[in-house]
C-alpha cells in the first residue's frame, strides 16, 4: 500500500502512561523492536508468548512507543469482534488514541490524527475492496492470533509494510498453510513453565482418562470430524464418563466444558442438569446478549459448569475458572494450548487449576507445561505433524485399571488384572493357539463373577459391568495377533460376552447337578 521507511526504536522511552510492565514483557518487547530494527523491507516476524502472558500488553505498548518514535499508523488486525473490543480498551489503557473499524465504519479517513486502527480481517477487506479505506503513512500491521489463515488475504494490500503476529502457538490452524510462508522469523518469548514458576499463570494439575478413539476421522483441515465426534462424545458411556470425572476430580470449581459439536454440548447440559448441577450451554448461534447473560452468569456463580463449542477458545478471559475439561480430542497443538489457557489466569486466592483430559491430548501432546520447542514447529512443521502420535499408538499405551468403585463389586476374588501381552507370549512359545489366551481370559473373568455373585443372574449382571475391561483385553489381544479391524474387534468382543455368559450359565448348571 504504501512504500515503507525504516523504523528506528532506539529513541523509544518506556511507558509513560503508569501502566506497569513484567520484567519478561519489557525483555519481549525489546528483543522485538531489535528484530523489526534488523530486518529489511517485506520481513516480518512472528511472537510467542502463552495464553495468560501478556500479549495485548506487549503488542500496545509497542504501538505507543513506535508511534511516538516513528510518527507512523500502526493497523491491528484481529478476527473476532470481541478481540477488536478488547484490543481498543487496552490501547486505551495505553493511552494510544484509536479507532475500531467494525460494520458501522463505512470509510475511513486519511487525514484523521488517530495513529492507531484495530479492525477484523473480513471487515477491512470489503472496505479495501470498495475503496473506502487506504491507510496513508501506515508503518506496521500488527496480527493477532495470527495463527489463523483469515489473515492471509489481507497480506497482498501490505507487501511494502512489516506484519508482527503474535501467538501463543506458532503452528497454522491449517496444516497446508505453514506460517513460516509469510514469516521469515521468530521471536519467542516467556515459557509456560518459567510463568508458572514465577507466579504469572497458575500451577495445571492434570488428569487424563484413557479414551478409545478409532472411531475419530480426520478432516482436511487435519483435525478430527465434527461429525465423528459427535458420534463418539454423544454417547451414553461417554456421558457418562464426563460426569464421573467431574465429579471425581473437579465437583464444586468453576467448570469449562470443552466439546467438538453442538449436540455433544447439550447432550452434556442435558446429562448435568438431570443430576442437578448448575448449567449453561453456549455456542456461536447465540446473539449478543444471550451471550453477555451467559457469560455474566458464569463470572458471578462460583460452582458454575459451562459447556461450549468453538467459541471461547480465544477473546474470552475469566481468570476465576477452576477447571477445564477437554470433552473431545484434537491434533492442534493451538487449539489444546487455547483451551487450556482458559484456567491459567491467576488469582490471589487462586494458584492452582483442574485439567480433565477427555481425548488423550495429553499422551499426544504432553502436559500443558512440558517445554515446546517452537523453532522446530514454525520452520519444520509438517515433520512436527508426521511425528505427532497416532491414535493406534497412544492407545497400545493403554492398560485398563479397574475404578476403585467397580472392584469393590468384585472383592472376593484374588486376582483380577490380566496380562494379556505376557499370555500371548506364553502360548506362542510353546506352540499352542493364540485363541486359548482368550479362552484364559474368559475362564478368569467367568470366575471372578461366580465368585461374587449370589446366584447366576447376578453373576450375569456382574458380568455386563465388564464390559470395558473385556474390550481393553480384546484390543490388546489383536495387537499381539496384528488383525486390528474395527469389524474384527467388533465380532471379538461380541463373541466373547456370549461365551463368558454361557459360561457362567453351564457352571451353575453343572453345580445344581
């Protein structure tokens, strides 16, 4: 749009305006202003920083000092109103003079003495395209969750001008649009793990429950299927696993439910609701007020449970958020860091928050602390993509260990564990059959029911609750044999709850005799 001059930080003063700084805001902001002083025209550069760090702080307090120093516009691109709204307050705070072009913007005017403009993408774009706008003595663009691929269309109209984006994951929300094709560095700032430490975010302890994924199918986009979602998180044992962990590891905190589909999110608040909980459903069809309400409600109710879709995952900011639970899986990095920054914030009287893992994210990404290495994903990110874990291979991981309150229901028997791997290499070795592990299987869970059972209908109703044991046995019994169909396993755990039921009908048969 326009040619572009060389900015010099080096007579930028620090903040005037009483708004105080963390030492690691004014170190990012430092190494930033050296990294656009280095750079030649049509470079920009990218800034990490975690959810809860700062970044607003940080990318205001360089438009107050580059405008200061320069005399140049700074424009700052955002792709949610709410962002927008935020982003002009703190300018505010600031004391940065701004402008807000939304839908009752027609035009813009050249000659206006407001150095600073924050705009959404598509907005800005339809003015662009209509002429309403040209940004005269424009110095620098600023993108906000720059993560996000709405921005690149707006990239063309700045092709003399350097673009600083900041995000918290330097990883494109699309895995065929890398970010390092319109960044030519990285700048990274503050670990989550050294803002934990100094008490900037708050300490996440985490509980992760082993979930079955095979069901999940991956979008262009490289992200599990809203549909598939649905249909593995809408489900009654899924349900109702949700509830068991909320009410084993996060009853009574300020909840946030994070979920991949509209229905799943009211098959939750349905499921909540009828245990009597307090809660509230929230998704993009909601209009503003309906919105405003929903999220007053939940600052103001101290054990509120709110389960959402899409849409608080950036713009939202709730520091009194107890407890996070990410009620589907995700191969986005972004996303999993978004989400769980939701319950970062701290508080005086808050040090500590819940994470509930719902989707093995955890055993693919790690803990939400655990170092990044973020060079690596921004200049390599389809190898980060090829060595991401697979479903198959965190779920070989897996061994089932029966809930404190399902052993008590089988407390007369000795053993109840099962090691399959170790039954299968047995058999093997001495040349028997694979299939006898599996009827070594069903003579140990047929006696565990006898054994605790009053007559033979309880100890068939004894046998029903096994049913997730039974499954984890035979997934790990066709990982010995490496036939691994989803219609293999299916006629496998079929065949094997018939056998173990007739089983348990002839021992009773044949001790009446």
């Amino acid at each position: 749009m326009v040619e572009k001059e060389s900015a010099s930080f080096s007579q930028i003063k620090e903040n005037e305006e009483g708004k105080t700084l963390y030492p690691f805001q004014e170190e990012a902001i430092q190494n930033i202003s050296n990294k656009l002083n280095e750079l030649k025209d049509n470079h920009n550069i990218l800034f990490q920083l975690p959810t809860g760090g700062g970044k607003t702080v940080i990318f205001s307090e360089i438009c107050r000092r580059y405008i200061k120093a320069v005399g140049k516009k700074v424009l700052i691109l955002t792709h949610r109103i709410e962002l927008c709204k935020q982003t002009s307050r703190m300018l505010n705070e600031f004391g940065v003079k701004n402008q807000v072009i939304n839908s009752k913007v027609k035009e813009v005017e050249d000659d206006s003495d407001c150095m600073c403009l924050v705009a959404m993408v598509e907005t800005l774009n339809n003015r662009i395209q209509d002429e309403k706008v040209t940004m005269k003595n424009l110095g620098i663009v600023i993108v906000d969750e720059a993560h996000y691929n709405s921005f690149r269309k707006l990239f063309k109209y700045f092709e003399n001008i350097n673009i600083l984006g900041v995000t918290a994951t330097p990883l494109s929300s699309s895995i065929k649009l890398p970010m390092n094709e319109n960044y030519e560095e990285l700048v990274i700032g503050e670990s989550i793990s050294s803002l934990v430490k100094n008490g900037y975010l708050a300490k996440a302890v985490t509980y992760s429950y082993n979930v079955r994924l095979d069901g999940l199918k991956i979008g262009i986009n490289g992200d599990y299927t809203v549909k598939s979602s649905e249909q593995l998180y809408g489900n009654y044992i899924m349900q109702e696993k949700l509830l068991r962990a909320y009410e084993s590891k996060a009853y009574g905190k300020k909840t946030l439910i994070f979920n991949n589909g509209i229905a799943t999110s009211f098959g939750v608040y349905d499921t909540f609701k009828a245990e009597g909980y307090d809660i509230r459903h929230l998704d993009h069809h909601a209009n503003e007020q309906e919105r405003r309400d929903i999220l007053e409600w939940f600052n103001k109710t101290p054990n509120a449970i709110l389960s959402s879709v899409g849409i608080l995952t950036t713009g939202f900011d709730e520091p009194s958020v107890e407890a996070i639970i990410l009620n589907r899986a995700t191969r986005s990095l972004a996303l999993y860091h978004q989400m769980i920054g939701r319950g970062s914030r701290i508080l005086s009287d808050k040090k500590k928050f819940t994470i509930i893992d719902l989707g093995n994210n955890l055993h693919r990404f790690g803990l939400w602390d655990s170092p990044v290495d973020w060079y690596h994903i921004f200049q390599s990110p389809h190898q980060y993509y090829d060595d991401l874990k697979s479903d198959d291979a965190i779920e070989r991981q897996f061994i089932y260990e029966m809930p404190d309150e399902l052993k008590t229901k089988f407390s007369k028997s000795d053993l109840i564990s099962f090691d399959v791997k170790e039954e299968y290499k047995k058999a093997t070795s001495i040349g028997k059959h694979s299939k006898v592990v599996i009827q070594k299987s069903i003579d140990q869970h047929t006696k565990m029911c006898i054994e605790n059972a009053e007559d033979m209908w309880d100890a068939l109703d004894l046998a029903l609750l096994l049913e997730e044991d039974i499954r984890d046995r035979i997934k790990h019994y066709t990982y010995c044999t490496i036939k691994t169909t989803r219609n293999y396993l299916t006629w496998l755990e079929e065949d094997y709850c018939r056998r173990l039921n007739t089983q348990i009908r002839q021992s009773y048969m044949v001790s009446e005799t």
